[in-house]
C-alpha cells in the first residue's frame, strides 16, 4: 500500500515536469530493515535490560522468559543420556569375572541336582518293576528329573551367554539408544538457550510490546529490531535514467531538515518497475515507470539520522551522462 502510494505521487511529480526542466531527483524516505523477535515458548518475561529507542549490538540480550520449566526437562534429558551412555559403556566392557564366576556355580549345582534327580527316577523304577512302587510315584519322579534337567540347561546357556560378551546388535542398539538421549538433550538445551532472546545483528529497538511478567504466546512478537546503525535511502527511480543507475552507482542525497548532501552508494535497483500499466507500454507510458533503489549512506553522520524522513537522491552516473 505505501509502495502505490508513493509510486503514484512520484508518476504525478513526472507529469508535472515540462520538457525542459532538468531531471527529477529520486524520492523516498530513509529506512531501516525491520526485524521482528518472536517468542518460542509460552513463559513469563523475567527480564527486558533494554528500551525502546536504544541501540544494540549484534548478540545483545533484549529480554529473557522464565527458563524453570525446562531446565527441568533439560536435567531430566541429561540423567537419561548418563543412564545411555552407562549402559552402552557396560555392554563394550563386557560381563564381570564375578558374574561368570555365579554363572559357573549356578550350573555347577544344576548338575548335582540333575544327578540326584536322575539317581531318584531309577530307584523309583526299579521299585516299579517290582511292583512294590505305584505309577504316580514313578511320575512324580520323572516330573523331578525334567525340571533339574530344564534348570540344569538354562543354567548352562546363561554361563556361555556370558562367556561369549557381548553382541554387535546389542552394542548397536544402545549407541542407537545413546544417540536418541543426546539428540533430546541438545534439543532441549536449545530450546532453553532460546529463552534468551538476542539481537541476531546490530540495531535500534523499535518496540517492546511486552512488560516484565506477562507471558507471550508461542510465535508471538516481543521486540523488533530496526537492523544496522545508519538508515539507507528507499527511492524510486524514474524510468528514464533507470539505465544509469546500477549496483555500485554513487549518489549525492538530500535530507529533509540537514543542510549539505550526504553520499550514498546503490546497494541495489528492482528489476520490476513499482508501476506497471495495464495497457501498452508505448513511449509517454513509459515515462511513468518508477524502480524501487536501496542506497546506503556513507559518514558518521548518517547513523543518527531517523527512519521514515523524506530525502531526495542524485545519481552521479546520470549527471555525468548528461553533461
């Protein structure tokens, strides 16, 4: 809307230019690229050490919401990657002496009770065949047998378990498992660094729309930043000396309110014109196109002047092509 605007008034100030009149200056206003801070948590504003109007630089604090929440969430975050990375350290160390040590007696005494367990069922059936034992004692006998022996096997398997250490898919799943752990803490420890909101380059502060206490929402504006020191002119060149007026290009800028010029240089040109007719572009139509230039200001004065003040650009490319 403010481009038109000032699209139109400019196409107006050409048409009031007779033919013999010296070309028009570019017009347009000094400007700053804005910068809009958001908020990426739902906290409350514990801390805002800057105002509005100051100026910053790049990495500054500008405002801090309340990190309680998540360093919970990062201290939990880091017990559960120690837990990870202990286990993942114990599966690479192998089994411990004393716990193959157990494994060895566990099996030892598997085999005695198999032994007796054995010896058991055949006197039970020998006591059978000679009829002085019943069948059910002669089962309940061999039910015995099967258990010792079941114990007896599994006790042997855990003792070759841990004489084998450990597997490449069991050291492979808890580094995958160790990996996860550190991937949420590193998110979480991000997330709490971005409480702290700081300025992403040097600037002056346009706005603090929040107050110590209140809580913004997720995505929700807290500061805006008017980025760099000195403002550039935002101009509109008129299309016929767009051809002169390049990136590099040196200017000499009027502001409204300063005595003397200031020199500029073009940062850059649009290559769409900020007013394009419906109609054909015949050659009193074209007189009326206007280009959008970003020109930065040079000098130590430049870095105090406002945003927003009128100024009026000449291009030495242009002079020099007219002389």
């Amino acid at each position: 809307m403010r481009d038109g605007l000032c699209a139109v008034l400019f196409v107006a100030l050409l048409a009031g230019c007779g033919e013999g009149d010296s070309a028009p200056p570019a017009v347009g206003t000094l400007e700053r690229d804005r910068l809009e801070l958001i908020a990426e948590a739902s906290e409350p504003l514990v801390a805002r050490p800057v105002e509005e109007g100051q100026y910053v630089e790049a990495g500054q604090l500008i405002l801090a919401l309340d990190p309680a929440r998540l360093n919970a969430q990062t201290t939990q975050a880091a017990g559960a990657r120690d837990r990870a990375a202990a286990r993942l350290a114990e599966l690479r160390r192998g089994p411990r002496a004393e716990r193959i040590d157990q494994a060895r007696a566990r099996l030892k005494g598997a085999e005695g009770r198999l032994a007796t367990a054995e010896s058991d069922r055949e006197r039970a059936q020998q006591l059978f065949d000679r009829g002085v034992n019943s069948r059910g004692r002669l089962d309940q006998q061999d039910a015995l047998w099967d258990e010792a022996l079941a114990a007896r096997d599994a006790a042997k398997a855990t003792l070759d378990e841990l004489l084998e250490g450990t597997t490449a898919e069991e050291l492979a799943q808890a580094a995958a498992a160790l990996a996860e752990t550190e991937a949420a803490l590193a998110d979480s420890r991000l997330r709490l660094e971005r409480l702290n909101v700081r300025a992403p380059t040097a600037g002056w502060i346009d706005a603090l729309p929040y107050r110590l206490g209140e809580r913004p929402p997720p995505g929700g504006v807290v500061a805006v930043l008017l980025e760099g020191q000195a403002p550039y002119a935002r101009v509109y060149v008129p299309e016929a000396i767009r051809v002169h007026v390049t990136p590099g290009t040196m200017a000499r800028v009027r502001v409204d309110g300063l005595e003397g010029e200031l020199v500029g240089r073009v940062r850059s040109v649009s290559s769409d014109p900020a007013f394009t007719p419906y109609y054909a572009l015949t050659e009193r139509d074209r007189g009326r196109l206007v280009y959008v230039a970003k020109v930065d200001l040079t000098g130590p004065e430049a870095g105090t002047l406002p945003s927003g003040v009128p100024v009026e650009v000449r291009f030495e490319s242009h002079e020099v092509a007219r002389e």
